[in-house]
C-alpha cells in the first residue's frame, strides 16, 4: 500500500534576498556548483542516484540530509560475524542493543552489575562513530529471576527500581543518546499493563523512573516505548493522555518510542503520520524504534514488493513530521531477526536477506529518504 503522499517541512526555509544578483557572481557560483556537483556534494546525477566519491550513500547519510539518524538493532552473539558487523558499522549511524542493556543482563544478581554486553555494543558503536538507544530500563520481561521469584512491598520495590535505574543511567552516563525508559506499559485497551511494577507500586511507576532517569543522565532523551501504538487507537490513545499529564506535572518526558512490529496481514497502520504528529504537537519528540514487517512465509514476490511499499511508507510518515527524529530496524537482515523463533511460518521481516543481500524494502528506503 503505497498511498501517502507527503511533503516534508524540513529544509523549506523561504529566502528573503532581494538584491538581483551581478553577473561575475552567477558565474561564480555555477563555478562552484559545477565543483560541488563533481565532488558528489551537491544535487548532480551522482548525488541523484545516492553516491558521493564514487561511494554510494548509506541509509545514515540519507537520513541526515533529513536531520534524522537511521538505526539498527544488533545483539551481542552476532557481533562475531565480520560480514555482518561490516555492513552494521558503515551503513547506520544509530545503534540498539537488542538485549545486552536488559535487567536480567544488567543486574543478574541484585546490586551486582554486568554491564559487558552493553558495554561491547557501546564501545563498537563508539569505534564506528555511532550513538546509542539505551534499551531499557524498566520492562516486565527479561528480568532477572531474583526479582520475579518473591513478594516485595512497594517500598522496597520502589528501592529496587530506584537503584537499578541509577546504576545503569549512571553507567551509560553521556554515553546513549536515548532511553527507553519504560517499555510497553500499555495493555491493547489502553488500561495499564498489569506488570509487577504497576501492581506494586501503582502507576506512579512511570512518573518516577522518568525522573530516577533524568537525575542519573540529564543529557539523555527519555522515552517511552511500546508496539502497536503506530496508528490512533485506544493504546496510543493511552500514551498521548499519560504523555499530556507527566509534560503538565514536569516530568521530564522527552519522546515517545513507536516499535513498529509490523506485520503484513494486519494491514498498514494508516494514521501513523497523524498520530506521530500528535505527539510532536504536544512537544514531544518521537521515533520509530524497532521497525520490521514480517510475512507469512514463503516470501512471494508480491509480499516483498508490499513490504517495501510499508517501509518507504513508514519513513516517508516520519520525514513528514518534525520532531519524528528518526528510524531504527530491528536488526537489519533476515539473518538475526527475532521473528522466525517467536512467529512459527513468519519471517523476512528485514530489509536485507539471510544472505546480507538488500531486498526491495532496502532500496524502498532508499527511495523515501532521497
Ligand atoms: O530482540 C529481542 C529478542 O532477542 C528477545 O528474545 C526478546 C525477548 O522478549 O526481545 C526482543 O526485543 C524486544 C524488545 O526488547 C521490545 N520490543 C519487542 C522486541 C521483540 O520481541
């Protein structure tokens, strides 16, 4: 479904010159245009066809003639294969850590701290000039069976959280350019997921992380996080109402995290566009954090060729809307997606194949970023 049309508002500054310029200076300037056109800096059909030096450009640097980054997921068993971290390290300039900033990874033993798996990302990252999703903070899943295995009352739950909060912003500390400080809070009514969390300490849970959060690193963007909150609805309905009160309370909130877990026999998330705008509206930043549209296997021909329909569809909503300030895939190839593990017969979600190929979903968002 290819069927938004839509004109970005970045870069659309209007020129208030009115001296008509002389002749010596409009051959200067087509002089220079002529070298900038040659270098592949400006316009010209290299720059056209998405090449600079010879070398063609990266979904990054698509993305930061935008003003936005383009982000990948990667997780810490992968990053053994060179062929894989190749392509991770030059064509992003955004990086998530699937897994290795998780509770159980981070804190398996409570107030023992394993930061090695973060850290591995991190410092790649780093290497490769890339910034860094924090994820995440707090979530109900993945945590360590030290905490799910007993009672605690809210006070000494409120301490847990506090601490760990503290321990890992603090690690991470100018180090992550974001955390998904709470993720997937929301049940699919829009009422609060009934996690260990919220049952213990009420919603007030949220409220205080973000704050926990911004003590620990007041340079990070705090964020939200949740799936299935791409297009209006009681979910994304319940994130705008709970963002609209932290923002009135000064709670320090600065994003909201769309994954954006697509999947094609669902059907497109059509207001997505009207519904990033929303929050932008409310003086929030958002992002598209996780995105992938998986299939029913086989892949046919046609599903791909819709899938890469979804992908410019979706970077095209963001391009579209101000504070959207960029796109993350969650992992980049076929090859390291979670998808086959957890939805028997689904898969090739990614925009590249098993084989580090790019499919049609690639030169799709090649295509929306030019
Ligand atoms: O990619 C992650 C996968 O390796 C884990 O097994 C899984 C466990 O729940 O979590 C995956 O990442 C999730 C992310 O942290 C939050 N949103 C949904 C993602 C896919 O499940």
């Amino acid at each position: 479904m290819s069927t938004t049309s839509t004109t970005s508002t970045i870069g659309s500054e209007s020129t208030t010159r009115t001296t008509r310029p002389s002749r010596t200076r409009l051959r200067l300037a087509g002089a220079l245009a002529t070298v900038l056109v040659a270098a592949g800096v400006v316009g010209g059909p290299a720059a056209q066809a998405g090449e600079q030096h010879g070398k063609p450009l990266t979904l990054a640097d698509l993305a930061q003639r935008h003003g936005r980054y383009f982000g990948s997921a990667t997780d810490n068993p992968e990053l053994t294969d060179p062929a894989y971290t190749a392509l991770l390290g030059s064509e992003f300039d955004m990086i998530t850590p699937g897994n290795g900033m998780k509770w159980y990874a981070t804190e398996p033993q409570q107030g023992v701290f394993d930061w090695s798996n973060g850290d591995e990302i991190v410092n790649l990252a780093r290497a490769n000039h890339q910034k860094v999703r924090g994820h995440t903070l707090v979530w109900h899943n993945q945590l360590p069976s030290w905490l799910t295995s007993r009672e605690w009352t809210a006070d000494e739950l409120r301490a847990v959280l506090k601490n760990h909060i503290f321990a890992e912003a603090r690690h991470y500390r100018g180090k992550v350019y974001s955390w998904d400080v709470v993720n997937e809070a929301f049940n699919e009514d829009g009422t609060y997921r009934e996690t260990i969390f919220y049952k213990t300490l009420g919603p007030g849970y949220i409220a205080d992380a973000l704050r926990w959060a911004h003590q620990a690193d007041p340079h990070a963007k705090l964020y939200l996080n949740d799936y299935n909150i791409e297009a209006t609805g009681p979910k994304s309905d319940a994130y705008y109402q709970l963002a609209k009160d932290l923002k009135a309370q000064g709670v320090p909130l600065d994003g909201i995290g769309l994954q954006a877990h697509l999947a094609l026999q669902y059907g497109y998330p059509t207001t997505l566009e009207e519904n990033l705008r929303r929050f932008s509206q409310l003086g929030l930043d958002t992002a598209l954090t996780e995105v992938d549209v998986r299939m029913l296997l086989p892949a046919t021909e046609e599903k791909v060729a819709q899938q890469a329909d979804w992908y410019r569809d979706m970077t095209e909503a963001c391009l579209a809307v101000r504070r959207c300030v960029g796109i993350t895939v969650w992992d980049y190839t076929d090859k390291y997606s979670w998808i086959p593990a957890v939805f028997t017969g689904e898969g090739a979600a990614l925009p590249w194949d098993e084989q580090l190929q790019p499919k049609p979903a690639y030169f799709a968002l090649r295509e929306a970023l030019k």
